[in-house]
C-alpha cells in the first residue's frame, strides 16, 4: 500500500469544566464530532512534500520523530481554518495516523497526538477522530501537561435526528488569527479560575448535561450546554468583547434560543451552534441565520449531524 485517503471530522467545543487545578487535573472537555469532513491524501516518497505548509509542518515532525523517509501530502478537502472547528488538530492526526498505516508504525492515535504535539491540553479532537459522537474527556493531569493525552470519561453516538446548526461569521477571523498565533502563550499564562466557578461547571456537566443526554431530553441537553457555555464565556470575557467573541456572535446566540434549547460558541470562536430535534428545523433555522448574518458581518451557515464513527481510513 502506497497511497491512503483519510477522512476526518470537524468538531464543536462546549467548553473546558476546570480551569483551577486544585484536584490534581485540568481542563477537561465536553463537546462533539460533526459530519463535516477534513479529508486527506498521504503517500510514501522520499522527502516531505506538501503544497498547504501546516501540512508540509505535521508530515515533516511526524518523519523527524518516528524516522521514516518522507511522506506526500494533498488536502482534498478542507475545513475552515482558525474559526473553532479543529482543522489544525484533524490535519495533524490525519497525516501521523495515515503514515503511521503506510509505514506499518501500529502507532495509536493517543500515540501519534503525543507526537504532533497535539491533544495534550484538550483532547476532543483526538476523540473526534478516534470515536467521534458526544465527547467528555477528563483534563490532563497538571504535573504532566503536554506529556499525556487526556483521558476518555465518556462517549456516546448521538441520535440520528439530532441536528446541529452551525454558524460561522465573517466577523473577528483576523483578529482570531493572530490570537491563535499566541495560543500557547495565552494558556501557559492563564488566570485560575476560581474554584467556585469550577464546581459549577463540573456540577451542570454530571448532573444535568449527561443525564439529559442519557435520558435523550434534547431541551434539557440544550438547557445544560447552554449555560455551561454561558459561564465559561464569562472566564475568557477579558479575551473577547464579552461571554462571547463578538455583538455579532451575541446577537446570533440571541437568535438560536428563540428556537431552540441549545446555543454555544466554540473555542476561541467566532463559530457558533444550535443542536435541534428534526431535518426541518434545522433547515429553518439555517435559513434565519444566513439572513442574520447577511445583514451583519456575512459568513456561512450549515446544518449538520454528528459523526459517530470517527476517521475513516481508505486505499486513495
């Protein structure tokens, strides 16, 4: 075998339940894979070759780590970049994952991560690719930060009549851009939360987020992620205009409750999504927010189910 097609998912971030670190771990993640698919080609050659140069960056550590002799890489198909959606995350697993096939590694996808250097500090995108559906992970633990992948706590497909609205404006792309440039020094510098707003959070996770989502109430689920996601905004305030990234972001969060339960940003932003019960909601709501947005800053709006299957490996 020469020659590999990765197929990848997109993923939503709800948020991260424990910023304080007080009981030995942090961070911990809640959020889900989406059926919007990164897609890629990676074949064996000598040297690194690559046209897209976050590409040509992951094949060449991955070929400097593991000693291979090089690798090709083509994006066939993209995902938005820098807008909350993981394509930097699903690339990189893409092309350690693929290469790790090609050349017969039987490395893991925890594996390859620890060798990107990816889904150390939030590990939904690791899950994303290796399971996809609902995704809870439970923090790495804070003497091991950027050594470990953090681990799986729970995961579970999400019902086939679930759909998510997804809205990405054009609004704070740049600004986002050159945050993200500073990503790691933002995180390694961090404010604690206080312990308070962390037992919180955790409380809306375990026993009003999961529950729901166990006993498949999509208003409770909603309601759950709703203001888990609300309370985590007002932690970052100081990096965005308020709980969310931007007015227009608010103003499209505004929009989404009078129909639906359910209403978050993802990560930095400026990307935000509803979750909605039926085809046909989901369409209708799509539809409001391409006007809404229209009238703003512009941007794209999609409706989608989750992924519950994770990547997907195939001969190219």
């Amino acid at each position: 075998m020469e020659k590999l097609l990765i197929s990848a998912p997109a993923h939503l971030h709800t948020g991260n339940f424990d910023l304080t670190g007080d009981l030995g771990r942090l961070y911990g993640t809640v959020g889900f894979a989406i059926d919007i698919p990164l897609e890629v080609e990676v074949a064996k050659a000598k040297g690194i070759k690559a046209e897209d140069k976050d590409a040509y960056k992951f094949a060449k550590r991955f070929a400097e780590k593991t000693h291979i002799e090089g690798a090709e890489v083509r994006i066939k198909r993209e995902i938005p970049k820098f807008v909350g959606l993981g394509f930097h995350t699903t690339l990189a697993l893409s092309i350690g994952v693929g290469l790790s096939k090609l050349y017969g590694l039987n490395l893991s996808v925890e594996d390859v991560a620890l060798i990107m250097g990816r889904g150390t500090i939030t590990a939904l995108g690791v899950y994303a690719f290796k399971t996809g559906g609902f995704i809870i992970e439970g923090g790495f633990k804070v003497d091991q930060r950027e050594k470990m992948v953090p681990p799986l706590i729970f995961q579970s497909a999400m019902p086939k009549d679930w759909f998510f609205v997804v809205a990405i404006p054009d609004e704070s792309r740049v600004e986002i851009t050159k945050m993200r440039s500073k990503e790691d020094e933002i995180l390694g510098n961090l404010k604690v939360m206080p312990k308070e707003q962390s037992d919180q959070l955790s409380r809306i996770v375990l026993v009003k987020i999961m529950p729901a989502f166990v006993e498949k109430n999509i208003k409770e689920f909603g309601e759950g992620l709703t203001a888990f996601n609300q309370k985590l905004g007002q932690f970052w305030s100081s990096y965005q205009e308020g709980t969310y990234r931007n007015k227009v972001v608010e103003g499209g969060i505004k929009l989404m409750l009078q129909h639906s339960s359910c209403a978050c940003q993802t990560s930095w932003g400026p990307t935000f999504y509803s979750l909605v019960q039926g085809e046909a909601e989901a369409k209708r709501l799509t539809e409001e927010l391409k006007q809404y947005l229209k009238k703003s800053s512009g941007g794209e709006v999609f409706c989608t189910k989750a992924n519950n299957s994770g990547a997907s490996l195939s001969k190219a």
